[in-house]
C-alpha cells in the first residue's frame, strides 16, 4: 500500500481535481484506491459525491458515516478513533467521507504536539488518529494506494495528515503564489518530518500504532496552464522556469545547481492542461475528463482532447509509481 497525500497551502491549483482524476485512473488500470479527504472544506467528498448522497451523510447532529463520525472518540475523550465508513464509488475506490466539522478538530491537535514531549499517551492517540484510522479503512478495502486530500494550510490538520503519510505531492499554478507556496511548505514539511522522528521516540504505548511520518517528497505537478500551441504563455513561462530551483531549494534544502526548464526536471510530475471545456461536462456526468464519451457531449475537439486528457493522466500515475518504486500498468 503507498500512501500519498497532495498538498500545497496556496488554494486554487487544482490540487482537488487531481487526486480525484488519479483516483479513478489508477483505479481504471486495476489497482484498488482509498481517496481520503482530510480537507474541511470537504472538495473532495463533494466531487465524488452528489447533492443527496451528501445530505444523508451530513444529516443534523452526529455524521457517523465521515471522517468526523470515526474521530468522535478522540474529541470526546472516550475512545480511540474508530474505523471509518468507506463509502462506494465503484468497484475499486472508496471514499472516506470529508466533513465540514473537521476544523473542530485543530485545537485538539494544536494542544496535542507539545504534550507529546511530555509521552503523553492520550497526546499521541490524538496525532496519530488520522494514521490509524486510514490504516484501518485501507486494510478494509484492501487498498494499495491511499490518496489523501488535505487543505491549502499549514495549520495542525495538516501537519498531522502529512505526518501520517509516506509521501507527498505537490500541486502548483503557474503564479508567484505558488512559488512562495514552495517557500513557505517546504520548510515546514522538513520541520514537521524531523520533529516527528524526535516525538515519536517518546511514544509511551509500544502497542499503539503510529506513522513513521517520513513524508517524502516525490515531485511537483503543474497544473492549469493555459497553452499557446504546445507551449504555456509567457506570463506563466517565467514562473514555470522558476520551479524547479525553488523545489530543490526550499523542498529538498539543496543547492540549485545549473538551471533546469521544469519540462527536464526530473521532479516534475506532470504539466497538466486545464481542460476548462471539458471539466463542465464531466462533473455534470461525474466522470473523470478522460471517461467521457459522445453521449456526455465530448464529440469533435472534445474528444480528441479527452483522448489527450487520459495520456496525460496515466503518464502522470506511472511516473507517481515509479517513484514510490511501484509499476503502473
């Protein structure tokens, strides 16, 4: 099983639609995913899901069937987190419900980090929740990738999603704001994976399962660029040539060495198109771009791009699997 979450705390790159995509393509190549959403703002959930499906699993009062339902025993104080619902999306993902009530949950973690230092033991319960509940939904499903959307912050939610995965992704717009996005996150990412090597020594519960929070960096994914041929526009170009120095820099803490374009960095995961006339369509049919057929309305151009759109995609799963040292049929 890989565990990869995306992330970046600029909003607006996409990052959404991405795991979402990968999840039905790695899924359409036979593998069996767990899409985890971990943002409050619930995106994820809501692209999977529709309208009434959500109603029933937001009703008024407890929602036992999302990631909140499953944290309630932590909140509360009663418990452990308990195994989360996994909602059916077809026959190879499941889904694990995001909920709004989710940001109730920061200040516990908040209070929780620092208590570790003291190996207390409901401190770690705490952290590592989201660790052991994933665990738990991913064994059920007998996953073998977990993809995990978070929210674009750096705030105790996140630290502690990131903290529970093996490897991250990160999602950037061709715009200064994903470049200090790599300024800020980095650093960050290095901070959270070196405090958690140190915390995790002082687990008092040798039985309690927690992550080994090594949240290795595979890469950087461009998304969303506008295209003039086969060639972003130069108002993007300038930021794109930027990436991939800033990436080793701020991601990796090395040196630039001689600058590379992102289309030769091997970091670079992808450059994704934003496929604007398509993306309508598929969220009305609830497909991925790359599924559409005729009948959805993808004819002519549209259907050369949706060709377009599911290379892009598998190129981009395979490229994420080989650098978890896995093969993508």
């Amino acid at each position: 099983m890989k565990t990869v979450a995306f992330f970046n705390n600029k909003g607006g790159v996409g990052k959404t639609t991405l795991v979402y995509h990968l999840a039905w393509m790695l899924a359409e190549r036979g593998e069996q995913v767990l899409a985890v959403d971990l943002d409050p703002q619930a995106n994820l959930t809501s692209m999977f899901l529709p309208e009434d499906a959500l109603e029933d699993l937001w009703p008024n009062g407890e929602h036992p069937h999302t990631i909140f339902g499953a944290l309630r025993p932590i909140i509360r104080g009663l418990g452990d987190v308990r195994m989360p619902h996994i909602e059916a999306i077809g026959p190879r993902i499941g889904l694990v419900v995001g909920d709004l009530a989710l940001s109730t949950f920061e200040d516990k973690l908040s209070d929780a980090w620092p208590r570790c230092h003291n190996r207390d033991e409901s401190a770690f319960r705490t952290m590592t929740a989201f660790y052991r509940g994933v665990t738990q939904a991913a064994a059920a499903h007998a996953a073998t990738w977990v993809l995990i959307d978070v929210g674009p912050n750096l705030g105790a939610i996140n630290r502690a999603a990131l903290i529970a995965s093996e490897h991250v992704v990160i999602p950037l717009g061709p715009d200064l704001f994903s470049l200090q996005g790599l300024r800020n996150l980095g650093p960050s990412l290095r901070t959270w994976r070196a405090s958690w090597q140190e915390l995790a020594a002082k687990n008092p519960d040798a039985e309690l399962a927690i992550p080994r929070g090594r949240i290795v960096p595979l890469g950087y994914v461009v998304m969303q660029h506008g295209l003039r041929g086969n060639s972003p526009p130069k108002a993007y170009q300038r930021w794109i040539d930027r990436f991939p120095g800033e990436y080793r820099e701020s991601v990796l803490d090395e040196t630039p060495g001689k600058p590379i374009t992102a289309g030769d960095d091997p970091y670079c995961l992808a450059m994704l198109k934003h496929y604007r006339s398509l993306m309508p369509m598929a969220m009305e049919v609830r497909k991925p771009v790359f599924a559409l057929k005729p009948a959805d309305g993808a004819i002519g151009a549209h259907g050369e791009a949706v060709r377009s759109a599911y290379g892009d995609f598998l190129a981009l799963g395979r490229r994420i699997a080989q650098r978890c040292g896995e093969i993508l049929a």
